[in-house]
C-alpha cells in the first residue's frame, strides 16, 4: 500500500501531473473552445452593429443589445377609446384595423398588437401605426407623442385623435403635432378623388410619378392638409387638382429633428384602399422604411439629376403656316421642339416644311386626319407608307425621322406594330395609354432594348382641352404654368401639344404662350427640356442600367449593370436619406471606378450621377454619418 502522504513517482499526485495538458482540462474543453470562438465574434458584430449594421434575427439581439440605429419593429395600436368610441356611434372600429392586419400578414411583417393604452409608454424602437383612432386620451395622446421624441416612427391616418377619450370634438391639433396642418374636407361630390403619387418622394421610392390610386366614395370624407413635405395629391382623372387646393396634400411626412423620430400622415381612411389594396400596399412598403430610417435607392425616371422632363410639341395641320410663329418662340429659348406634319397639308408649304426639318424635330401625323384606331391592318399600312412618301418628296431621304403621333390621338396595337415595322421608334400617345406620367416602352417578341418602340403620353392639357374651359389669355398662362409645375412637383413627363389651327395671330394661346415660357425658363435647370426624339432616347438608355442593393445598417451597398453596346450619359439614382439633411459618402468597391456627384435634391433625397457609364457591372457603397 503507498502512503497517501508518499512522494514518490508512484504518487496520485504524480500521476496527476504528468497527464497531458488536454486531459487536465478534460470536460471544460468544448467549453473553451465555443468561447474561444464565440467572443471574438461577438465582439466583432456588436463593434460592427455600433457602425451601422443589422443584426440577424437568430436571437443574437438579446445577447449583446440593440445598438443599430435601425429598428424593424411595428406596433399596431388598436385604440380601446376609438374602439369604444366607434361602438357608441354604431360604427365597427374592426374595419379600419383589418386592412392593417391584412397588410401586415400578406408581407409577413412581424408585428405587435397593443389593444392598452398603458402599454404605449413601454414600446421599444420601431414603428407605431395608428389607424384612424379618432378618439384618443390624453394618456393616449402623449404616450404617443412621446415614443416620436425618443426616436421612433409614427404613421398615423385619417381624423386621428380629433377627439376626446369620451368623443367630444377636439380639434386637429393632434395631427398638427405629427406635422400635418388641417384645411378641411374634400366636398362629397369633388371628382378630385385620385390620390396622384409624386416618383422618387421618400415615401413613394417605387412608384412611378404621377400614378392613380382611387380612393372611391365611402362615407369617410378625404381631408385636405399641409406640411413640410408631400407626396401626394387629390386631383381629379386627368391629374388636374382644383385651383384652390393646388398647395394642399394627401400625404405629408416630417421629421423634427434628428433626434426625434419621423411622422407620415395619410389624409385618408383605409376604407378607401381596402378594396384595391395593391398599390396602396407598395406605398405602405416605403413609407415604412422611411419611418424606420432604412436607406433606400432607386433608378431616377430622368438623367443628371433633373427632377421632371418636358416636351413641347405642334400638331402641325390646318393653319400650317402658323407653325413658324410657334417656331420663333421655340427657337427664343433656343428648344429643339418637335413638329408632327400631318403630311398631306405639310407638303402644301415646302419652304415652311424645310426650315422646320432644319431647325427641329419632326415626326409624322398621318397622312390624313382620319383616326387608324380599328382599321385594317392593310389600309393602316398604306397609310403610312403614303405620309412617307409625300414627307419624303419634299425633304428627300428621311430616315431620321422616327416620330409618331396618331391624328385624333387614334391607334390601337396594330398601328404600333406598324410604325415600327416602318422605321418609328415613339409616338405621342393618348393621356390614358399608361398609368403614370411616364414614358412607356411597347414590347414585342424580338425586340432588343435598344430597338424598342417608346410611348410618350400626353400629360397635360392641350390647347383643346383649354378652349373648351373658355379661359382668357391670363386664364390660359395660369394653366399652362401649373401644369407645368405639377410636373415638377409628381418628377413627371411634361407633354404639352399645341395644334397649328389654334396658334393664329391673335389668338389666346399664341398671347398666353410667352409668359409661360418665361416662366419655364426659370425653371430650365431642374427639368429635362428635350424633344420627343430625346426623351424617348433617354427612356431606352435607361432601360438598359439596373440596379440592386442591400442595406447594412448605415451601409448601403448596390450594383449597377449596364446592358447593350452603348454608355448611358448622366444615369442617375435617387437616395432615400436615413437622417434629415445629412448626404451620403458614395465609393465604389473596385480599384480605378468612376466616382459619382452626390446632389442634394432637398433635405430627405440625394441624387447618385455617374455622366457616363459605359456597358459592364459596377459596384458601390454609400455610407451615411450621424
């Protein structure tokens, strides 16, 4: 037997020490080696959360914190006093909610329901929707408020808390603190009941400009609002809003401070999109990255940074010769304009028809003034190939000319079809031929991008349409003017056409052109002044350049690629800024890469311009401080 107290190399303690290092550490080992491996990495993603990043939702946010300043957390409040306040009046507050849950679980957005008033004071970051919760508490009121000073976002609709817990009426100033500035109520019987969407608003990143949404007539009135900054209208089918309401919005969006968190105020109920609930539901997606400071990137409608384009086109018919007093004043601004000859009259006065070829662009209009809309496809053909031929036997080869504008704005898809089966490559097209205020491109089976046939809707009132309002001279400039403006204001295609006939010497439009055009000229720098050609140019080029990105956090990371076998001149991206003000860094990942001009479009866009992107694939970071 060995004593216990024995030295020897026979000892426990001997034997102890001489195992391997392996063996005394023993079980502890996958111990250690998890945490030799977990800590460095989570050191890593809490110092890269601190910069910017997200943190996947595998649980690792409740093991080092929320440091990101990005939170995709949503609350929905179902308001207890709206709810009881609803059920008093014999309404259901249900309805308002269930667009709201339908939404939410068609994207799969992970949400949190609050039917206590007491728990508004506990929410964490995020995004608290408030569905038309007309009656609020005090207690509801500043908890509300409150969670917008600390930082988060506030979406709120309709009459929200105009009145009291017991449902007195109270006002707007509720509203009026999230930002939005009450006008009144829409009439009943207004037509102004189309919801036009501006392009590229931070609340709208991807909608095209000028796109409709119905808001039908429900027995909850549309509200008429202000604020710092719009992104939609009430105006009627034509997208003409009334002439007392041109500076009142549908939807207003504000941010106080960088501190404090962001505000959207939708000026109407969910009863009026339940039903047709697509669109509306793509402008939610926005206006909550918005509210959650996501940056977001879009591909901008128009080159340079320019917020709109426009094209000022002549029917040119009968009363031809009117068309050289209206060239004049295109070439005062020194404007490639576009004349579409309806070619039977035009071959009427070569010399006129000459300089025009010279000095602008022309396009065809037919050969006769006879819609193509429903006839043959032979005798539209034949149609064609006529007005070819007589523009042809006063101007020689023509080639260059790839314009199209239908007489009585009649074609149907065989005419499209046609014109370009005949060397046109756009035509000016009817207002209803597309949704938006865009341009169109037509496609058909075998035709590359860069062949593609462009439609270019007329967007604003032509001289027709103002003759039948009756209005004078000043009458007439004010109307030009303003739908010029909401152009500007929706980042929309401009199309003004004027017919030959109505431009003679004395007449209003001829007077009320040229303070237009000075207004216009004010204007030059911030939109796109082409002729049809151009634009539908553009249109192609842009077509070609995609774009796709990922957010990281502060990080926003994207991809260009450029398609075909020509560089797209001034390309340009339009920036959903995460924090008021504050311009992004933009650097390409690639050694030797272009670097692009960051532009300040106002104080929640920048504008990303590259002047030349050749074909190929590039790839970028922008980063934002704060």
């Amino acid at each position: 037997m060995v004593s216990m107290m024995d030295t020897s190399d026979g000892s426990p303690n001997d034997r102890r020490d001489s195992h391997p290092v392996y063996r005394k550490i023993g079980t502890y080992l996958p111990t250690l080696i998890i945490l030799g491996l977990a800590i460095p990495i989570l050191v890593f993603l809490y110092m890269m959360q601190l910069n910017g990043w997200k943190i996947p939702t595998f649980g690792l946010r409740s093991v080092i914190g929320q440091a990101g300043p990005v939170s995709e957390q949503v609350y929905l409040y179902a308001s207890p006093s709206s709810k009881s306040y609803f059920t008093k009046i014999g309404g259901n507050y249900e309805t308002l909610l269930a667009p709201w849950r339908n939404y939410l679980l068609e994207r799969k957005v992970s949400f949190e329901e609050i039917k206590e008033s007491e728990a508004l004071n506990n929410l964490g970051d995020g995004v608290l929707i408030v569905p038309s919760a007309l009656a609020l508490s005090d207690l509801e009121r500043n908890a509300i408020l409150g969670f917008r000073a600390k930082g988060g976002g506030v979406l709120a609709t309709w009459a929200t808390g105009s009145r009291t817990s017991a449902g007195e009426w109270s006002g707007w100033q509720f509203l009026e603190s999230l930002g939005a500035k009450m006008r009144g109520e829409l009439p009943a019987n207004s037509e102004s009941r189309q919801l036009v969407l501006a392009g590229e608003s931070p609340l709208s990143m991807h909608q095209p400009a000028g796109m409709r949404i119905w808001m039908g007539k429900t027995t909850e009135s549309l509200l008429r609002l202000t604020g710092e900054s719009m992104t939609g209208r009430f105006m009627n089918w034509a997208r003409v809003p009334e002439d007392d309401r041109r500076e009142e919005g549908a939807i207003i969006y504000s941010e106080d401070s960088p501190r404090a968190g962001r505000s959207a105020v939708f000026a109407f109920a969910e009863t009026s999109w339940e039903s047709r609930p697509f669109v509306p539901h793509q402008l939610i997606d926005d206006t909550l990255s918005w509210l959650r400071r996501e940056p977001v990137i879009v591909k901008a409608a128009w080159p340079s940074a320019k917020l709109a384009a426009q094209i000022i086109e002549m029917d040119t018919e009968q009363g031809f010769e009117n068309a050289a007093a209206f060239a004049d004043m295109m070439k005062s601004i020194q404007y490639h304009a576009t004349f579409y000859v309806l070619t039977s009259v035009g071959i009427q006065f070569p010399d006129l028809l000459q300089r025009l070829s010279r000095e602008f662009e022309l396009g065809y209009h037919g050969d006769v003034h006879v819609s193509f809309k429903d006839q043959s496809v032979y005798t539209q053909e034949q149609r064609i190939l006529n007005m070819k031929a007589e523009l042809a036997s006063i101007l020689g080869n023509t080639p260059q000319i790839s314009g199209f504008r239908a007489p009585t704005e009649g074609y149907d898809s065989a005419t499209e079809l046609l014109i370009h089966k005949n060397g046109m490559r756009h035509h000016a097209a009817d207002p209803n031929r597309t949704e938006s205020r865009l341009p169109l491109l037509v496609k058909m089976a075998q035709v590359p991008i860069e062949d593609s046939l462009v439609v270019l809707p007329r967007t604003q009132r032509d001289d027709i349409n103002i003759y039948w309002e009756k209005l004078n001279v000043e009458q007439t400039t004010k109307a030009l003017i303003d739908d010029f403006n909401i152009a500007i204001d929706t980042g929309s295609l401009g199309f003004l056409s004027i017919h030959s006939q109505n431009f003679g010497e004395g007449s209003v439009l001829r007077q009320a052109m040229p303070p237009f055009l000075t207004h216009l000229q004010k204007k030059r720098n911030q939109i796109l002044l082409a002729s049809s050609g151009e634009i539908a140019q553009w249109w192609r080029d842009r077509e070609r350049l995609t774009i796709s990105s990922t957010v990281h956090g502060k990080r926003l990371d994207f991809n260009l690629t450029v398609k075909g076998s020509q560089p797209v001149n001034g390309a340009s991206l339009i920036i959903a800024l995460p924090q008021k003000g504050i311009m992004p860094t933009v650097q390409s990942t690639k050694i030797g890469a272009l670097t692009p001009s960051i532009i300040k479009l106002d104080d929640y866009r920048a504008a990303v311009v590259f002047d030349k992107l050749n074909p190929g694939d590039y790839v970028y970071q922008a980063t934002f401080g704060g």
